[in-house]
C-alpha cells in the first residue's frame, strides 16, 4: 500500500534499495546531499549534482529535466551517512520560471525497484521559493524512513546548500547551474521507459572525484550544537535546542598547516586518539512485524555522552515531526471535508431531499477515516518514544539527569566538564507525559534570563511575589547544577541581591560555602562585583588578542565564573545597566556567564536601551510555560524547570561534596 504523505509526515522503508522519481511541470535540476547524525553535510564530496552525478550508493540525472530518477542504495552509504536530502531547484537564464509558484507543484515518489510505490509526496504550498527540500531519508535506531520535507528556499539552490552546513555554498551553487546552462548538464526531459533494475547502478565503493583523486573519508561521528543547538543546545546547539534551541554542532575544523590539495587530517582536534569511535551498542533482533527495541546510546559519538546527546536530540526532533504531521493530516482532513461539503451543496439541486444530508455524512466519515489514521500513526510513533525515553533517561550521566535520577545519590566531583547541561524538560499537548530533556552546551554561550515577570505568573495562576521566589529558587538549582558538574577550581558564583530580598533562596548556596563570595548588596556592593567581572573580562580579551595568556596578574581567577543578578533593575545604576549589558555580549567568550532573576516589565523605564541585553539571553521560566519554539516546525514547546523532589536534600548534599572539594584544593 502506498502512503501518501503531507509536509512532516514518515514512513518506514521496506528496502534499502530504491528509486526516487520526480515529475514536475517545467524542467528542474535534482541532486541529494548526504548528512551525519546531525544532517550537516560535511563538504561537497557528499552532495550528488549534475556536474557530479555519483557518489558511493547515489546517483543522480545528469541533466535538468522536467523527469527523473534518482538510484539509492542505502546499505552502500558511508557509515557516517544518517541522512539523504532530495533536493530541486530551478535553472537560471531567460525564459525560465524564477520560482516554483509559477509552476505546477513537483510530485515525488519513492519505489523499489520494480516501480511498486512506497510513498509519494507532492510539493504544494511553494510560491516565491526556486529550491526546495522535497524529502529525506533517515536512519534512526538502524532503520531508514523516509520524511516529506517541501521546505522552500526563496534565495535559491545557494542558500537551501547553505542550510545544511556547506561552506562554499554560493560557489557551488553558482558551479551548478553554470553546468545546466553550458550545456554539461542538457536541458531536455529524459524519454520514459519501463522500470529496469539492471540499468540502475548502485556503486559499492567511492567514486572518482573530478581530476582523479578519491574523496577523503568522514569525519568521525560528531560534528551539533548544534542542536545543535537544541539548545533545548540545547543545543541546540538544536535544535535550533532548538527552541529558539540550538543543537550544538561542532565542526572539525583542518589543519592550517595542510597543503592545499593534500590529505586533510579528520581526527577530532581535542581527542587524543585520531581512532574512529567505537559503533554505538546495538538493539536485539525485533519480532517481526514489531519496532526494535531501544537502546541506551543509540546514536553515533566518540563516548556514552556524546551518543545519549546525540540521541536525544534524535528524539526531541523525531517528537516534534511525529507532532506535526499528525497535525498536518487533522488539518488536511478538515480542509478536504470543507472543500467536498462546498462543492456537495453548492448545486441547489442538492439540498433538496436527502442528497446533502449524505453529502455531510460521507465528507464527515472520511475526516473521521483520515484523523483516526492519524492519530494511530501519532500513537505508535508516541509509544516507540516513550518506550526509547524508558531506556534512556535511566542511563543519563549527572549533567543531563534530573533530580531525581539516583545517579546523583553516587555524584562525585568530575575532573572535566561535561559537553553538555540539562536546563529543564520539554514536552506538546499531544502527550504531556512524555517529556524530552532540554540542553545545552557546555560552556555556554549565552547568558540565561530566568522571568518572574506577568506573563509566565498568569500562566501558572501565581502571585508575583510567589513567582518572584520561584524564579530565584530556579538559579539558584541551576547553579548548583553547574557547579556540580564542572572541576572544583574551574567555576565561581558570584551573586548580587541588592535589597537582600533572596536570603531564604540563596540558603542552599550560602551554607554550604560553595559562593565565591558572600552575596553582594547595597550600591557598593553591586558596584564592587560588576567592577571586578568587567576588568576579569578586559583583562583576559587583552591577553588573548595579544597572545600574552601567560601575563595575566596573578590573583586573576581564570576559571569559568557564573554571576547571578536578582531583582534587576532594582538598586542598578546606568553605569551598572551598562556593565551588565557588556557582560551579556562580551562576557560567555572568556568564561563570564550572565543568570538573570528579572521581570522586563520592570524595566520598561529605561526603554529600548535593554532590548539587547533581553535578546541575548535564553529565556526561561519558573514555571511551566509554553514560550520555546523548536528550529523545524516551530512547535510551542512547554518548558518545565527541574526541581529537586519534595523533602529531598539531594541539592544540599551535592553543595556539600562540592564545597569540601574546593576548600581540599585550596589546601
């Protein structure tokens, strides 16, 4: 049976063998790019164009043609390869269309490859965009999917290339279409013919590269916040994180010392071994007719943290496209059950006796038909994650656990930084139960805003002095987080309480000695720290520009220091505002780090002037509220803050550990 997609929507491939046809009103140039785990392409020998039409189990038309078809073999794939992206664009030159609204909408189909339709997808929504994503092919948990994309790119074939990482995507964006219109890729559509397995070529090994040279191997698995990103590295860095997150994708940058033209060193810059990672565990054999059974680490990584990152992300982006496509199918049905009631009782004729009454039923049975196949496709996809969450949640290290996970009841203080921290947990509408950690890379690149203001208070239905306390509980647990998993000299918290308003939140970190110092209040307080941060950021920026680390004074603290700000504006100065606005910008680069405890409301006084400094920061709440967005589909997402359980000092007892191992330092 053949599934007939929408925007979002997947669907589990039988084969690995497949061909991919496109049908479109006017002639269009196809090619696929390969992505990593992350789905960033990671240079141009993984993009299959006319000028490059192979690459080792992909191939494409050589031509612009109003038809073609792309062979896939999945299994012949560099193992780095997680993802196929088909991609359509439109040639340049007089005479053509400049966009794909001025066209019929293109229509995709994958087969195997006796022609049997697995799933179709047809392009419509497009209208100034002249390069399209039309759909992808993942792997997740060792089975290949396909998505329908129709993401849209308005500047064209160079920014669609762009968008998934490619450096030098104007140039051979521009190279491209340069061959369409020379003529190395003809202009005309091929002639139909019968489906023909012998003709389509799956290479087992890499192709040669133009001048006779064999492509470098990837890059090891790992490339990202990016999310990334989110972000929510997050990410994000994803996402996008992601949510407004950022997935957290790393580049492996090469070797400045490398001749041009020579071999590139891939290894990762901070390992010490240039080995490849070793494969991630793998799931037992499934029953058939049944999903695979999730495993903890099910994605690619140098280490166990760097796969349960990776897979995270997974889930968090797999959630967010089961969502909308489920989203987009309800929405579909209703619109076609509009559109046939319309066209049903349009003819006068047809109110008359009982012809609109069963015009109304039969639209309405086949809504009802579509929507409960959406929702069982919805909750199969939402039982398979929360059966992977079970799994994996257990198995989290410190820094991406919650609370409540026991692997703080075993904490001990690390000697590295994690790469990545837990903020909260996310969740949709859909299944609240299921929630999705919410991270972000460490150290982090942006400063956190935590809002006790109006809006996040009317959606919990508390007081504002209430929310107030709230929000200052909240950094204070994020900062016992980040003290938590850093080495013991290499991160302070500062804190400025200006009224002293947070005595009672702040208690946890004053008892337990972890502060840097005593939390400054009054004027000459608030001035002393921001005084003493501001010249620590100076001080460093010089030195690193100059290359001179090593003349940094001596009672410099180089580790990375966190300050905390609460009831802002309250009791600040326009010379404070502006120390805080410096910090936010040029502070995250040399290790100072901004978390807020304010309304904006509060500081509507000073105008525009903060807009930037509220920009800079991720926002989050004290309490639930649905205020992040994830990079794909733009979801709102529920944020939850992680609080320690009722009754439990788990909080209290990592403080503890954490203070007595810098005072052993200090020794």
């Amino acid at each position: 049976m053949t599934a007939e997609l929408v925007r979002g929507q997947n669907h589990t491939l039988p084969q690995t063998r497949l061909e991919i046809r496109v049908s479109a009103g006017s002639p269009v140039v196809a090619g696929a790019t390969l992505g990593d785990e992350r789905g960033t392409v990671r240079g141009v020998e993984w993009i299959a164009h006319p000028g490059s039409h192979r690459l080792p189990g992909l191939e494409v038309s050589q031509q612009a043609a109003a038809d073609h078809r792309l062979a896939v073999d999945l299994d012949a794939l560099p193992g780095a390869v997680h993802r196929v992206t088909v991609l359509l664009a439109l040639p340049t030159g007089a005479g053509r269309p400049v966009s794909f609204g001025a066209v019929a909408a293109p229509f995709v189909a994958v087969t195997g490859l006796d022609g049997t339709e697995i799933a179709t997808f047809t392009l419509t929504g497009l209208d100034t965009e002249s390069a399209v994503s039309a759909l992808e092919l993942y792997r997740r948990q060792g089975v290949w999917k396909v998505r329908a994309v129709g993401q849209g790119y308005a500047a064209g074939l160079a920014e669609m290339l762009a968008d998934q990482g490619l450096a030098g995507a104007a140039e051979l964006a521009a190279s491209i279409q340069e061959a369409v219109s020379s003529g190395l890729a003809r202009s005309v559509a091929p002639p139909p013919r019968a489906p023909d397995p012998e003709r389509v070529r799956h290479p087992a090994g890499p192709a040669p590269r133009a001048g006779g040279t064999e492509p470098p191997p990837p890059g090891p698995g790992g490339g990202p916040t990016p999310v990334p990103a989110p972000g929510p590295t997050p990410v994000p860095a994803v996402p996008a994180p992601g949510p407004a997150l950022a997935s957290g994708e790393r580049t492996i940058p090469q070797d400045p010392g490398t001749a041009p033209g020579g071999p590139i060193d891939y290894a990762h810059p901070r390992r010490r071994s240039s080995a490849p990672p070793p494969p991630p565990p793998t799931a037992p054999p499934a029953a058939p007719g049944q999903p695979a059974q999730p495993v903890a680490g099910d994605a690619a990584g140098w280490s166990m943290d760097e796969r349960l990152y990776n897979q995270i992300w997974g889930m968090f982006e797999d959630l967010a496209r089961a969502v909308a496509a489920h989203r987009s199918a309800v929405d579909f049905a209703e619109s076609r059950m509009d559109r046939e009631l319309d066209q049903a009782l349009s003819d006068p004729r047809s109110r008359i006796g009982g012809a609109g009454d069963r015009a109304r039923a039969e639209a309405t049975a086949k809504r009802d038909e579509l929507t409960t196949r959406a929702r069982e496709a919805l909750d199969r996809d939402l039982a398979q994650l929360a059966a992977e969450s079970a799994v994996v949640e257990p198995a989290l290290p410190a820094a991406f656990a919650g609370w409540d996970n026991p692997v703080w009841h075993g904490y001990r203080v690390p000697m590295e930084i994690p790469m990545a921290l837990r903020l909260g947990d996310l969740h949709l509408p859909e299944r609240t139960d299921l929630r999705i950690p919410l991270l972000v890379r460490l150290p982090l690149e942006r400063g956190i805003w935590v809002d006790s203001g109006r809006t996040a208070s009317e959606a919990a239905g508390a007081g504002g002095d209430r929310l107030r306390v709230l929000a200052m509980e909240t950094a204070v647990a994020l900062a016992a987080r980040l003290l938590a998993v850093y080495p013991a000299d290499e991160f302070s918290v500062h804190v400025i309480d200006p009224a002293g308003a947070a005595a009672g939140a702040l208690a946890p970190l004053v008892a337990s000695g972890a502060l840097a110092g005593p939390p400054a209040s009054g004027a000459g307080g608030v001035s002393s720290v921001l005084d003493r941060l501001t010249r620590r950021v100076d001080l460093v920026q010089m030195a690193v520009r100059a290359g001179a680390a090593d003349s940094l004074p001596p009672d410099l603290d180089t580790g990375e220091q966190l300050l905390i700000v609460n009831d802002f504006p309250h009791g600040f100065d326009d010379r404070a505002v502006t120390q805080l606005r410096y910090l936010a910008d040029e502070g995250p680069a040399v290790g100072v780090h901004l978390l807020m405890v304010a309304d904006r409301e509060d500081a509507r006084a000073y105008g525009p002037v903060l807009d930037p400094l509220w920009r800079s920061l991720l926002r989050i709440t004290p309490v639930a509220d649905d205020h992040l967005a994830d990079p794909w589909v733009g979801h709102a997402w529920t944020y939850e803050p992680l609080r320690a359980p009722q009754g439990s000092r788990v909080l209290q007892q990592v403080l503890a550990l954490v203070a007595a191992a810098r005072r052993d330092r200090l020794r």
